[in-house]
C-alpha cells in the first residue's frame, strides 16, 4: 500500500545506527506531524 511508505521508512530509518538517518527520521517526521496539523486545521476551519 502507497500510503503507507513513508511511516515506514521512518521506522527503518529510526532503527539505522547511522547519524544521517537518524536526522532523516527526525525531519520525516516533522514533516507527517506538519502535515496532519495542517489537514486537521483545514477540517476544523471547513
């Protein structure tokens, strides 16, 4: 399922021992938390 790709990459990335993917998570994860922010304002607005 496409909808599912990036949580899970985040999830491997998070589990990489290498620094790099670690910040990589972090901004993924920023960017999910951003997102869901920005749809569920749009909802409460609608």
């Amino acid at each position: 399922d496409s909808a599912t790709v990036l949580p899970v990459q985040v999830f491997l990335w998070a589990g990489s021992p290498e620094l790099a993917f670690i910040e990589r998570a972090s901004a993924a994860i920023m960017v999910l938390l951003t997102f869901l922010i920005s749809m569920n304002a749009l909802a409460i607005w609608m």
